[in-house]
C-alpha cells in the first residue's frame, strides 16, 4: 500500500501550477494535514478522517488547504 505521504510526494511535482502554488500547496499539506494522515495508507484514509481533520483548522485555513 501507499501512505498519504508516499502519494503527496509523487504527485505534488506533478501538477502543472506555478512553483510558487506547489510550494504553498505543500506547505498546507505538510503543516495542516502530514502529522495527522500522512502515514496512513489511501485505502485506510476515510472521509471522516479528513473532515475530522479539517474541522481542527480555522475556516480560512481549512479553505488554503482544499485548494
């Protein structure tokens, strides 16, 4: 299996965005969602988990970290 992590780091240098957008892409994943759910594997990662997580984060930030 593949952890959430394992799968942010093949595809954040994939998306066709800005350096400057990745960067702050990834800065929001590592800062808002890593230490939670990054090393859980996809397949163990349920929508709850996620809502469960984002509820944790101010509304603005809860915003930059879906985009």
């Amino acid at each position: 299996m593949m952890t959430l992590n394992e799968f942010a780091n093949l595809i954040f240098p994939t998306l066709s965005v800005t350096e400057k957008t990745r960067k702050n892409y990834r800065g929001a994943f590592d800062v808002n969602i890593r230490h939670q759910l990054g090393n859980k594997d996809l397949g163990e990662i349920s929508k709850q988990d996620f809502i469960q997580t984002l509820m944790g984060l101010t509304p603005q930030t809860r915003y930059q970290t879906l985009m």
